[in-house]
C-alpha cells in the first residue's frame, strides 16, 4: 500500500503548483488551478460522488457517502495544493529505500547533500524509505503529502465496503502558503461538514489544537537624500531608520531564539535607497494579551523614533491575519479527542504541541468548522533539505481512516 501512496506522491510532486505571493491574481498562479481539475476527474474515477471543481473559489471538493444508517457526524478533510516560496521548477524527487542513517546526497553534481551533523534526527529513519528533491528544488510534501493521505484513505474505504462510516466531505484549496487565501473564499456553509481536519503539520504524530495569532506590519520610511559632503545636520537615512526599528525590538524574541509558546517579531523583507525603505514585519503569539502587547511594543518602537524629528518619518500599518484555533476548538473538544483515539488506535503516541505557524484551519474554525491539525509525515519542510517517508504517507492514511471509523 505505501508503493501506490508514494508513486501518487511523486506525481503530484513533479507538478509546479507553488503559490506567488506578489501576483494580483486567484488563484495567484494558473499552475494550481490546471492541477485541481486534474484532482477533480481523478476522484470521479475513483468513485466519489458530489465531486466539483468551482473555479471561482479555486477549491475542489467530492464526497465519500456514508453506508451505513447510523448517526454519524460528516467529518471533512481538507489540504491545500500550493507550495512554498522555494524553487519548485523541475522537482525530481528521489526515492531512498532501506535508509542506513547516513548523510544523504542529494545531488552529487552540485554538491549537495543532506547531512546527519546538521539534521540529527535522520538518525530516526533508520530502515525507512525517504523521498527527497534532488536538492534544487523542494520537495512539496507539504502539502502534497496531505492530498495523498486523504485520497488514499478515500481509495481505501471504497475498497473495503465492510468498513463501516458516515459521510465523508473532502476538499482541496489553494494559496496557502501566501495568507489562506483558498481559506477565505471556501463556503464552509456549503461544505456541510460537522468539523475537519487539515493534514498539515509534520513528522508522524504531531498534532495540533492551537496556532499563533498573527499580524503583518507594513512598514514606508522616508529619507532626506542629501550629498554626503553636506548631509551634516540635514540628511535623514531610512536605511538607518529601519536598522533602529530591528534594533529597538526585543532582540531575544526572534524565531530562532524562540520555541515553543514563545512568540516573536520577524523581518521578512526590506527593500529601497536613501529616498524611501519599505519593510514587512510579522508578530507571532499563541497568547492573544501578548499579541496585543506585541502590536502596542511595536508602536512604541516606531512612535519613540518618529519623535527625534519635526515630523514623523515612518508610517505603518498593522494588518490582523488569523488567530489561534483554540479559541474555539476549545468549545468542541470532541476534535482533538476523536484524532487522539485514532492515532493510539493506529499504534501512534500522539505528540500534542502549539503550532509556531498558521495553515488553513485558522480560517476555517472562525468560520463555523470546528478544524484540527494533523500530521504529514513530512520533515524539513518548505526547502531543498525537505524529505517524506513511505511509512509516513502510510500512517496518515492509516489515521485518516481510523478517525472516520471513529
């Protein structure tokens, strides 16, 4: 059964479906919406019903009835189809069966190679079949590997009638990976399903109930461009301006100081001259007092700044993008209880951990579907290091089952 899950994997791991966080367009590459109709005919033939591609909303959706009588919730599945802001031309992923727990070449021409001293938990694999990118590109497990979990647990149930279950609702959206946007437009009220789960995390046994708040803040900052020789007393260097923002932050709280339930700010891009700098930052927190705490710090930050001159130099705007799921799965604790007993039925500890990120559930449980997180398999993820295993698509598809028998 993993052979057919992996060959479905590398499938649709060679299609480019990465998302463009600078296109004006939805889906915001074409890319993503040419590969959902390819998803839709392939769950018609394999026997869904309901199956349908909405342009519109850029999603496929399709049903797996129920066949028995009994009152079952209808319990969804979603994952998005988009990858990453990393290379993704020309993915040529690379099967390695029987892992040794050695380094890992990746691509012996360029030099590339995945090292054990630099990923200590390789060593965890040991006698495993890991899939890998030749190490130009990234892999797209994520979220790849969650589109085979489900369709393979689809497939297995049509083929094993005796397994008794309600209905089933699943579903595919894109741009994910550039603000939920698939999220946003999915009508969950349409979808009908009592509550879902979004396989979107990593390696066997993660699960997650709770996500960061967060926001991004765009930062303009205007300079006083003058000669050099004569900007004594006269000269306003934004360059300069937008290092003393990143210097006045807590410089402790940054992702790689941070773990955990520690949130942190973060510098994602920087652009300009001596005329004008533009900045975006983003705020992390699992704690909704200390997300706003965050926003206030950073207002202070610029405000003290602003104040050294006649009048204010930065301008900023802070834009509120999800909150923490357990808001509300809080008020449904039967989500995480029903993955719980899945995972201990399929023989997997389950590894309860805040998500330091957001995937579409932030979305979709403010919207009235009460949705948890649960793993890929996935490991290394959004880069050329990232890799999956066989076994792990296996036990996905495993749980998946398991949490519709219930």
């Amino acid at each position: 059964m993993s052979k057919s899950l992996s060959e479905r994997f590398i499938r649709y791991a060679k299609v480019n479906t990465r998302s463009d966080m600078y296109s004006d367009s939805f889906p915001s590459t074409k890319s993503q919406l040419d590969f959902l109709e390819s998803i839709a005919g392939e769950l018609e033939e394999l026997g869904l019903s309901e199956v349908d591609f909405d342009r519109e909303r850029a999603c496929v959706t399709a049903t797996l009835e129920a066949n028995t009588e009994k009152d079952y919730p209808v319990i969804a599945f979603i994952a998005h189809v988009d990858t990453a802001d990393f290379n993704a031309e020309n993915i040529q992923p690379q099967v390695h069966e029987n892992y040794d727990g050695e380094d890992i070449v990746l691509n012996k021409d360029e030099g590339i190679v995945m090292e054990v001293a630099e990923f200590p938990f390789l060593k965890d694999y040991v006698g495993l079949t890991l899939i890998t990118s030749d190490g130009t590109t990234l892999l797209g497990a994520d979220d790849k590997a969650g589109m085979v979990g489900i369709i393979g647990a689809m497939e297995y149930l049509l083929d094993h009638p005796e397994i008794e279950h309600g209905k089933v609702r699943i579903a595919f959206v894109v741009d994910e990976e550039i603000g939920l946007l698939g999220a946003y437009r999915f009508d969950v009220e349409a979808f009908g399903a009592d509550f879902a789960y979004t396989p979107d995390s990593g390696r066997v046994g993660k699960i997650e109930g709770e996500t960061f708040n967060a926001a991004q803040v765009e930062v303009w900052i205007e300079g006083k461009s003058v000669h050099p020789g004569s900007s004594k007393g006269n000269a306003i260097n934004p360059l300069h301006l937008g290092a003393q923002i990143v210097n006045d932050l807590p410089k402790d709280q940054v992702p790689e100081k941070t773990d955990g339930y520690e949130g942190y700010f973060m510098l994602t891009e920087q652009s300009g001259d001596l005329g004008q700098v533009h900045q975006v930052f983003i705020i992390r927190d699992h704690d909704a007092d200390k997300f706003q705490e965050r926003k206030e710090i950073f207002a202070q930050v610029v405000d003290k700044i602003n104040s050294q001159y006649k009048r204010p130099r930065i301008r900023y705007e802070i834009s509120d993008q999800y909150k923490n799921i357990k808001e509300v799965l809080d008020h449904h604790p039967y989500v995480m209880e029903r993955a719980l007993k899945a995972y201990r039925d399929c023989g997997i500890e389950p590894d309860v951990q805040p998500f330091r990120g957001g995937m579409d559930g932030c979305v979709f449980n403010f919207k009235g579907l009460p949705t948890a997180n649960i793993f890929t398999g996935g490991e290394n993820l959004h880069g050329q290091y990232e890799f999956v295993s066989a076994e792990g698509l296996q036990a996905l598809q495993e749980v998946i089952v398991a949490i519709i028998k219930g």
